[in-house]
C-alpha cells in the first residue's frame, strides 16, 4: 500500500504541479476578462457559489479518506503553507477517485507522502 503511494507521488507528482498552475492562469485570466468587460454580478455570485460547493464536497472527500491525526495534521499545513496542503489534498483525492488508497490515510502515511513531495519538489528545483 505504501509502495504505491510512492509511485504514485513520483509519477504524477510534476503533473500535478503543472495543472495547478495551469488552472491558477486560467483563473487569473478569467478575472481579468470580467474586469475589463464589467463582469455580471450574477455570474460572479453563481461563480463564489460554485466554489463554495466545490470546496464543500472536497472537504466531505478528505474527511472520508484522512483520519482524525491525518486531518489535523493536513489542516495545520494549509495554515502555513496553503499551496502544498492544496496540492496534497488533490493528490489524496485524485487517488481515492482511482481506488488507490486502501483504506483512510492515518498520520504516519500522510508524514511519508508529506516527506515524499518535499524530496520531488527539492529534485526538481
């Protein structure tokens, strides 16, 4: 279970990445075309409420697949690096989607995929 965890980070660990960054431009490029055409105000509510939605279920998602240690833990990231626990989170989702986790995540598995991704991101760079 935990060997495939770590295949996983590494192959799809520089995807991720790029989608991430590619969906941040999208966003910033959607922005900017509503501010130069005079966005709808009701595009923009049904817009922050899609993104409500999205965030909700992503929750329900996570709270299903990490346990409490495991949460806490990812949750005390956000707080301090928002952009990895956003990016941890998708790959915990993307692999829950795929079947790939045996069962919820504890604490001591999230740690290894949390050292996992720092060793990928210092490569990388």
């Amino acid at each position: 279970e935990l060997s495939a965890l770590n295949s996983f980070v590494f192959l799809h660990f520089c995807e991720m990445d790029e989608d991430a960054e590619l969906q941040a431009l999208r966003a910033k490029r959607m922005a900017e075309m509503q501010s130069q055409h005079g966005g709808n105000p009701e595009d923009a509510k049904r817009q922050e409420e899609a993104k409500r939605e999205a965030e909700m279920q992503k929750n329900a998602i996570l709270k299903q697949i990490l346990d409490q240690d495991a949460r806490t833990r990812l949750n005390t990231i956000a707080q301090v690096k928002p952009e990895k626990a956003k990016q941890i989170e998708m790959m915990l989702i993307q692999r829950a989607q795929m079947g790939q986790l045996g069962g919820r995540v504890n604490e001591e598995q999230l740690k290894s995929l949390l050292q996992r991704v720092s060793e990928a991101t210092q490569k990388k760079t």
